[in-house]
C-alpha cells in the first residue's frame, strides 16, 4: 500500500469565531443606520407639516389683505379708515 504524501495548504474558510464578529458588526452598523434613517423621516415630517403651516398661513394673509383692501361699506370706505376704539368711519 502506497500513502500519497498530500500537503495540507493554509485554511481559505473563515472560523465560527470570525463569522460572530463580522454578523455583529453587520448587525451594528444596520442598527445605526436604521435609527440614522428614523431620525431623518421625523425631520423630514416636522419640515413638511411646517411647510404646509406656512403655506395656509400665507393663503389665509393673502385673503384677509385683500379683504381690508377692498371697498366696503359705502364705496370708498375701508376698514383701515375707521378711527380705532369707534364704531364711526372717518372719511379720506
């Protein structure tokens, strides 16, 4: 019987030990970016719900100013022209 000599060449696998520490820096690194990712949506709501504030406050302006603008009243009257403090109109 002939034994073949056979030579053992370096391992090219990983060990158990090497795959628990690579899946634990996997898994840290999804949890800082998922809380990454949480934190950005809530910015992003607090934005978007003061954009639209914004947006109806500016609506609610634009409608109000023209309002006190225009004529009431007796024609050339406007509410600007009423003295404070009177229910009396003052002429221009």
């Amino acid at each position: 019987m002939r034994y073949r000599n056979i030579q053992t060449s370096p391992r090219a696998g990983l060990t158990l030990i090497e795959m628990l520490v690579a899946m634990a820096l996997a898994i840290f690194l999804m949890a800082v970016l998922s809380e990454a990712f949480v934190v950005g949506l809530k910015s992003f709501r607090q934005l978007k719900a003061l954009g639209d504030m914004d947006e109806g406050l500016r609506t609610v302006s634009t409608v109000l100013r023209r309002d006190l603008n225009s004529n009431h009243y007796e024609g050339d009257l406007r509410t600007r022209d009423m003295t404070p403090g009177s229910a009396t109109l003052s002429r221009r």
